[in-house]
C-alpha cells in the first residue's frame, strides 16, 4: 500500500512538472507589428527587391487585424511576384485576393493584373495557341465588367494586338496547307480570318491566298471575286496588286520601298503603394 501511494505521489508531481514545462514552450509570441513588415515591404518593392518584398507584405498581411489594410498588402505580394515573373504564383496569390477580398477597392486592379500576367506568356503565333486565347478570355471578362476603368484603354489595345497574333496563327496555319496542297483546310483557315478577324492587318494576304487557290483551282470566278473585294477595300495595297497580276498577266508591279516596322507594344505597368 505505501509503494502505491509513492508511485502515486511521483506521478502527479511528474504530471505538475510537465505541465509548468509546458506552459512555458507553449507561450505564445508577441505579435508582430503589421505596419512595420509593410514598411519593410515597401522599402524592398521600391529597390525592386521584389523577391524580399513579397514576403514581408505576406507576413504584413497575416498580422494585419484590419481587412482594407490586410486586402492592401495581399495585392502588394502579387504584384511582387509579378516583378519577378513568378507567373503562376502571381495568378494563384490574386486568385487569392479576389475570393478573399471580393469588395476590396483593388479588385479591379487585380483583374487587370491577371489579364496583364496572361498576356505577357503569349509567344509568336508560331507557338502554342493556349496563352493567346487565355489572355483573349480574361481581356473580353475585364473589358464587359468594367468598360469605363483606367486599365481599359490598355486592355483594348492588347485585346487589338491579340485578335492580330490569332489572325496571324490562322495565315500560319492556312499557309502550311497551302504548301502541303490540301486545299479546303487552307481555305478554310483563309475563311475564318475574313469573318472572325476581320478588323486586322491579315485580311488583305488572306483575301490575297484565296485569290491564288481559287486561280490555281482553275475557279476562276471565285478568284475574282475575292480580287474585287480586295480591290474596294484596299485597292492601293500591295497585296491588290499581286492578285491583280494574276488575273492580268501583262501588269507589271512597281517596287516600293519597305517601311520600317514599328513596335506597337508599351508596356503599362500601374503600382499601387
């Protein structure tokens, strides 16, 4: 009886003994302040020390018991990682944002931010097609959901820029049947490019190859056809004037000189601080 109350005994002063112990690992630390890792973020984002930046504006937000100044440093952490073309975690930490976030003031600045992140992965129209029409998508959400934004203007001369590189993608394409002499596929590529594309700078070529098959086909008529509407739409183009040599032999086409390429891309980048 005595050796079971000992062992009693030692067992709750063990007990008494882990539990002091334990209140002491498991004391919680002093929290951090909040305006003080944004500061901290700022300073690096404003080094473009991006990388030092995104983690201090995640650690802001995490300590930050307002929601407005929480949302403010979450957009800050994207847009670091958009420094750095993290691209896949920029568009995971905004998709982030908006669930969290959704009536946050830079909600919009977050879609914006998406379809710029989009858009910056397209390559030549040679290359996969995906981002192009990704970038396509996002661009047509921000432009019918807020039409009259600062961003807009931007987005819609990228949305023009985007509907020339699919235009583009399309002639690549028709141009590789052409060469592999499969004809109604290319045709129907050229096709495509007058109806969906129609307000870009591929039209003319595209009536132009229609011109050529429709000739080369022995359709006469058809090939006309598409040289009348290439005539009243762009009759001073050069592509008018290399159909019209192929229905009139004897025309002679004068050389011009070539003008210089201008890059139509700016890029806009809008920072919020």
């Amino acid at each position: 009886m005595p050796s079971r109350i000992f062992i009693i005994l030692s067992l709750v002063l063990f007990l008494f003994s882990c539990s002091k112990k334990d209140e002491i690992a498991y004391q919680t630390t002093k929290k951090a302040d909040p305006y003080l890792l944004y500061k901290e973020g700022l300073d690096a984002f404003n080094r473009n020390n991006f990388f030092f930046a995104n983690k201090k504006f995640s650690e802001a937000e995490l300590n930050f018991d307002i929601p407005e100044l929480a949302a403010k440093s979450s957009i800050m952490s994207s847009f670091s990682l958009y420094g750095i073309n993290f691209y896949d975690q920029a568009e995971e930490s905004l998709k982030r944002f908006l669930k969290t976030y959704p009536g946050d003031k830079n909600v919009i600045y977050a879609h914006y931010l998406l379809a710029i992140i989009f858009y910056e992965q397209i390559e030549d129209e040679k290359k996969d097609l995906k981002p192009l029409l990704k970038a396509d998508k996002k661009i047509d959400y921000f432009l019918d959901n807020f039409p009259d934004s600062d961003y807009a203007i931007d987005l819609r001369f990228k949305k023009d820029l985007i509907q020339n590189q699919l235009a583009a993608k399309e002639l690549y394409i028709a141009k590789y049947y052409i060469n592999t002499k499969k004809w109604a596929a290319a045709i129907r590529r050229l096709q495509n490019i007058l109806y969906t594309y129609d307000k870009t700078v591929f039209v003319e070529e595209a009536l132009h190859r229609l011109v050529e098959i429709h000739y080369h086909l022995g359709l006469r008529e058809d090939a006309a056809k598409y040289a009348k509407i290439l005539g009243y739409n762009y009759n001073s183009s050069e592509w008018f004037e290399k159909s019209y040599k192929i229905l009139n032999k004897d025309y002679v086409i004068k050389k011009k000189e070539k003008a210089k390429k201008q890059n139509l891309i700016k890029r806009i980048i809008n920072k919020i601080k």
